[in-house]
C-alpha cells in the first residue's frame, strides 16, 4: 500500500544516520502509531531533530507517514514554521495582520452594537 521513509522517527535515532532508512509497510504502520501517542510539540520536535540532522530543512519526502502529520499539523509551510525552522512568509504575515484586524473591527461593531441596544432598553 504506502511506501514511506522511514529513518530515525521510528527508531528514536541511530548511529547509522540516513543510510538505514527503510522502506517497508509496516514500519509506515508502526509510525503511525508512535505519532498517534506524541503531542504536536513532539512531533515538531521531531521535524526540529531530522533538520538538525540533515543540516537542512528536510522535503516532505523525507518524513515519514508527512499524510498523517499533516493531518494532524497542517500543510507543509504551517508545519516549518511552527515548528521553528522557517521565519512566517510576508504575505501570510500581511493575511494574519488583515484577519485579526477584522476580527477586531466585528468586535466593535458588536459591542457599540450591544451598548446601543442597551442604552435605549434603560429609557
């Protein structure tokens, strides 16, 4: 069925570095697993390990069971940066910035709202 790369995720790291990743189904299964019982810190900690690993920010290729992360953690980009290893790109950053505006600006609006409705209830 599924076919991923299994290095030092399952194992908790080795000696052996990349060259002993693996290829099989049920060691996909077995990661799936272990990622079932880890909070979302340790699983960022674990993308966090396999950088400093590598020396590099790793591909989604190289995650092992990346489905079920990203399940659990989101897309690729949200998965880098919150775990620390890729600063929020200006356009997310601009998007989040418009968001909570908005958020905000309702939120007054609400309120004034509320307050007006509350004012002429007391009259």
């Amino acid at each position: 069925m599924y076919k991923k790369k299994i290095s030092f995720f399952i194992s908790g790291g080795g000696t052996k570095g990349l060259d002993s990743v693996k290829y099989l189904k049920e060691n996909y299964e077995e990661c799936i697993t272990q990622y079932r019982r880890e909070t979302d810190e340790q699983l960022y900690q674990r993308v966090r390990d396999l950088a400093t690993k590598l020396g590099r920010l790793p591909i989604k290729s190289e995650i092992p069971a990346f489905d079920y992360l990203k399940y659990r953690l989101g897309n690729w980009p949200r998965i880098m940066e919150n775990a620390g290893l890729k600063p929020v790109s200006e356009k997310r950053r601009r998007m989040l910035e418009q968001r909570v505006q908005k958020k905000k600006e309702k939120c007054c609006r609400k309120n004034k709202n509320t307050l007006i409705k509350g004012s002429a209830s007391d009259d």
